[in-house]
C-alpha cells in the first residue's frame, strides 16, 4: 500500500476513531485501526468488537493495499506533523513508514487479516434525523447514563420516535434525563432504539461533522450514517424502565432561579460535602433558597441565594454533582426548580424555553 493524505483531512479521521480504540487491551488487534487505501480514498476502521467505527478521506492511491496500525500513536504523529501531505507507505513484514517533508516515522503494524471483520452494512434506507437536534439530546441526556455496567439495561440512551418528534431518556437509577423535540421525522411507526453508552459518545463526535444522520436496524446491530461516515453498535438486550408517570412529575413548590449564580453556590458549598456522598442540603422558605453542606473530618458550609417564592418552607437534600450536571447541560439563563416533600424527587427545566422539552427528576437524599 502506498498513498498520498493531506495531514489536515488524516488527523480528522483519526480523532473519530479514539473513542473506540481502549488503551490497554487483551487482544492487541484491537488497539490498531485497519487502513485500507483504494478506489481514491483511505478508509479508517476501529472496533472494539461491540461499537465499530468507519470513515475515510479523499487520497491519492499509489498502490491499493491496508495494513493496521496502532490508532493512539498514529494520532499523535498525524497531529504532530506540519500542515501539507502526508505519504503513508507499507513495507514488508508488516511496517509502514509516515512522512512529511523531512520528516519520517517508520511504525510496526499488524496484517489486515488479523483485523476482525465489521459487521455487514449491506443496503439503504432508514430513518433520517437533524444532526444539530439529535446533538442536542445527546448533550442535554447522556450524563445520567448509568457507569454501573452490571445494570446492562441502564447503560444507554433510549430513543423514541414518532411522527411529530424525537425524545431521548437516560437513567441511572438515581436521576432521570428527558429531552424531546419537536421535528417531522418520515417514520410509518413509532421507534424506540436502547443505543449503548460508548455508541452515544461516539455518535457525538460523528454528528459534528454532518447535517443529519441516518439510522437503521439490521439484526442485532444498530447503523449510522453521517454522510460517509459509519457507526455500527450492537444492541443492548434489555427493557428500559417505564419512565412516563417519572416525566409527569410536577411539585406544588416552584422558584426560578439564575443558572449560573446558582451552579457557583453549589460549587462554593459541595466543596465541604461528604466526598463519598456528596450531600447538599436546600431549604426552599420565603424569599431564599439556603444551602448547605458538611463532612465530619473538615467543616460545613452555608449559602443563601434570594429568591421570589412565597410558598411554604421546603427541606430536602440532593446529590450536589447530580445538580452540578444538569445545569451545566441546560443551556438557558434560568432554570426552574420544583418540590413537594423532603421524600419526592426534585424535577428541575429551563425556564421559558419551548423549542426543546427538557426534564430532569432527581431522587432526593436523606436529610
């Protein structure tokens, strides 16, 4: 294989495969990507045999050939190249050498044979989504997806759709994370596809990179389609909780409050919390919402933030990087936040924000 690459078009290519490859890895073909130079174009593949990934760019193909690499130090030596075309060549027993201008990487690689084959892609058609609004989703969701893989049916992000619109729902047991948006999507039926957790993060870094994506499901695999850009998953084999009468939650106590002053007050107090808890205690009470924190070993914390509410006095405690993350994700200046009791969860919006219907349910801590 020889081929000619601009370093510009090589390092993007790579970047959407990092999330892919694992660094420390049992079979050592895994932590290579396939290059597989043809028919004008370099073609990149990684897997870690349940998410695969493949793109490419244009190049000018002296000898048609692949060979694997490791996907890690490529990347860096493609980054770290200047600005210009890149020569990759293929050499006996396996090796490859990188240039540029004066520059020259001589790599150890794999055989293509030894790379697993990717799952079959075979025909068209599928359902188109925006890219901008499943990103959208994706960013507002994809924090409450659970990190305990022992929870399997936890460990993704559950898409609905329907004519009128797109919805995604992540939990972990703890917290729930709802988005929907309105858009006219050319389905027959409703879908609900359970899409793993690595198949999300990276379908976030495809969808910058293109105008819509679109997806289908063959057999045990889930595909999408971001131009010329492919992620293949496999499925998740399991049924996501019930989570409607969750969304519908509505407190009888409301107060609006400003985004930002109210993440540095957390911030500010959290700092004294529990490190294995992460307790943060609010009192919702005429005029104010106190906060409050503290760990035996080091001290407690106090924080007032004015407020317009009038209601009765509210006490309940939260998981403090539970709010830290929601308000990092909501995008709007005001948030609301809604309570009954110390012993329901608290749901927190953005406040006058109608384009997207975004929810978060948080079950409350013991006092």
């Amino acid at each position: 294989m020889e081929t000619i690459v601009r370093k510009a078009d090589l390092v993007k290519e790579l970047y959407l495969v990092q999330g892919i490859v694992e660094r420390k890895n049992s079979i050592p073909i895994l932590s290579n990507v396939l290059l597989d130079a043809r028919d004008g174009a370099l073609r990149i593949s990684a897997t870690d045999l349940d998410v695969s990934v493949r793109c490419g760019c244009e190049a000018r193909v002296t000898t048609p050939g692949a060979i694997t690499l490791a996907a890690k130090k490529l990347y860096e030596i493609a980054r770290s190249l200047p600005e210009g075309d890149v020569h990759i060549k293929v050499l006996p027993d396996s090796w490859a050498t990188i240039e540029s201008a004066r520059i020259n990487f001589k790599m150890a690689g794999l055989p293509k044979e030894d790379f697993p084959s990717l799952p079959d892609v075979a025909g068209r058609g599928g359902t188109e989504v925006p890219a901008p609004l499943l990103r959208d989703l994706i960013a507002r969701t994809s924090f409450a997806i659970t990190g305990e893989d022992a929870r399997y049916y936890l460990t993704g992000a559950l898409l609905v759709l329907d004519a009128e619109g797109v919805a995604m729902v992540t939990t972990d047991g703890h917290r729930l994370s709802y988005a929907r948006r309105k858009a006219e999507i050319k389905i027959s039926e409703p879908q609900r596809l359970l899409i793993p957790r690595k198949a999300i993060n990276e379908l976030g870094r495809l969808l910058e990179l293109g105008d819509a994506v679109t997806f289908r499901q063959v057999e045990n695999h889930l595909l999408f389609a971001v131009g010329d850009r492919l992620l293949a998953s496999k499925t998740i084999d399991g049924q996501f909780p019930a989570f409607e009468k969750v969304v519908a939650f509505a407190g009888d106590k409301s107060v609006t409050l400003d985004r930002d002053q109210l993440a540095a007050a957390i911030r500010r107090v959290s700092l004294l919390s529990s490190e294995r808890s992460r307790s943060l205690k609010i009192s919702l009470g005429s005029g104010r919402l106190d906060l409050a924190a503290s760990s035996p070993d080091v001290g407690e914390a106090r924080e007032s933030v004015s407020t317009e509410y009038k209601g009765d006095t509210v006490d309940i405690a939260f998981n403090a990087q539970y709010l830290l993350d929601f308000l990092g994700a909501v995008g709007t200046p005001n948030i609301t936040l809604q309570l009954k009791n110390a012993d329901s969860q608290g749901l927190l919006r953005p406040a006058g924000e109608s384009e997207t219907d975004y929810r978060y349910i948080v079950m409350p801590m013991r006092l």
